[in-house]
C-alpha cells in the first residue's frame, strides 16, 4: 500500500531533525565519550557527587539510583527484545517479584530524601549501595513492562506469549544484573568504565523506544510492523526525539547553572 505524501516528508523531516540535533548536541556537550555519557546523564539525573560512584576522581554520569535503573532496563531489554514478539506480561508469580522491587526503590527513594532534610529523621542510613541495588531491581521491572507494550503496539501479529516465563530466566536476569551493579560498585576501572558507559546507553535506548511507540500511536500505525527493518524509520524518529529532549534539557539546566557538574548539597 503506497503512503501518503505527507507521511514521506515527515519521516525525511524526522530523520533530518534527528541527524540536526545530534550534531548540534555533540557541539555542545563536552568532548570525550564519557563527557557525552556526562550529558545524557545530565538531562536525567541530578548527578549528586556524594549519592553516585566514582572512575577516580570523577562521577559516574550517573548517580548511584540511575545507574542501576537504566542498566538494569538494558540488560532486561537485552535479554527480552530478542526473543520476538512476546506481548503477554509475565505471570503473576513473576509480577510480585518486580512489584517488591518498585516499593524497594520507592521506600529507599523516599528514605534517602528525607535524609537531606535536616531535623528529619529517615528510616535507616542510606548508601549508595542501597540506591544501586534498588535502581538495579527497578530497571528490571521497567524493560518488563516495555517490551509486552512494545510487541503489542509495534507487531503485526504479536505472539501471545511472555517473554519471561521460566524461573531460570529470571534468575538468569537478576544475577547478571547483579554482577553488573557489582562491577559499577567495585572501582576497578576496567569493569567500571564500560558499565558507566552501557548506563547512559540505557538512558537513551529507552528513550527511543518510548518515543518509537509515541510517534506510532500519534499517526495511527499500530500493529503495521512485520520486522524491524520495516520499522527502521520510527526508530530514527524516536532517537531524534530522545535526541531533542536530551539536547533542550541540558541546555535549560547549563543555563540555569553554568556547569555539567552535578548539583552540590549544601
């Protein structure tokens, strides 16, 4: 079935936004592969010094709680996406293992807020160690909730299947999500670089697969999509999107602050 005209230029358009804003970005933002990792980071977390690890004397581009939140969700999507069009949630034996993890990173969230308010007291000491695990955990139950979502939306005939159904699999997930977060945690720098370097990875697969669906639903085409050659041009339009978000937050916030750094508690 031939497109619409309209549909044609919007996908040249998107794509040319998308090549724009990636250059004007890579301009902007400092030089160096961790200094791009520093500038996703930078548009989705507050990048704390004392609430993330460090490579030496430097941060991670992400603070402790996001860095295992969103390689918790690449691995997660990692193991998931690949294994087709699965677009059944997994059942509720598995739901209640990442609902704990929602209301461990909700509690621990919650906690380490009330810690910086003086005269507060919070619930138990925070560390860092606890933010990475609790992010870890959350990271997870987001790529499982994406990927069904994914599949419904995306394929033209999604298979009525999860993609996480055995208990093998899961414990597969968590414990390589586990030696993850024990690689970020271990200041070696040879384990500790890459896993900085797949956590902002994450920060910007999920946005485009985020975006991927919006741009779907807002020009009606769901469930038009046999493979993902064929979906390639709303895959460009999500990461331009994504893109766009990363670029016009960070420039909002160096304005507002006139530094990459991460902001410093009193």
């Amino acid at each position: 079935m031939q497109r619409p005209p309209w549909q044609l230029w919007l996908k040249a358009g998107l794509g040319a936004l998308a090549l724009g804003v990636l250059l004007a970005w890579w301009e902007f933002t400092p030089p160096g592969v961790l200094g791009k990792a520093d500038a996703i980071g930078y548009a989705v977390c507050h990048r704390i010094p004392s609430h993330s690890f460090f490579l030496g004397d430097r941060p991670l581009p992400l603070c402790a709680r996001c860095s295992g939140t969103f390689l918790g969700a690449l691995i997660g999507l990692t193991f998931q996406l690949p294994r087709g069009r699965r677009a059944l949630a997994p059942s509720w034996p598995f739901r209640l293992v990442f609902i704990a993890f929602a209301l461990a990173f909700v509690l621990d969230g919650v906690n380490s807020f009330l810690s910086l308010i003086p005269h507060l007291p919070a619930l138990y000491p925070p560390n860092n160690l606890l933010r990475l695990a609790t992010g870890s955990g959350f990271g997870l139950g987001i790529s499982v909730l994406l990927v069904p979502l994914f599949s419904q939306v995306v394929w033209t005939d999604p298979c009525p299947e999860p993609a996480l159904s055995q208990g093998w699999q899961l414990f597969g997930l968590l414990g390589t999500t586990a030696l993850g977060a024990l690689g970020i945690a271990s200041h070696i720098p040879i384990l500790v670089l890459p896993l900085a370097l797949l956590s902002a990875l994450g920060v910007l697969t999920l946005l485009t697969l985020c975006y991927t669906l919006f741009w779907i639903l807002l020009l009606k085409r769901e469930n038009s999509f046999s493979d993902w050659n064929a979906l390639r041009g709303f895959l460009l339009a999500g990461l331009g999107t994504a893109l766009l978000q990363i670029f016009l937050v960070d420039g909002v916030r160096f304005f507002l602050t006139g530094t990459w750094a991460g902001f410093v508690l009193p």
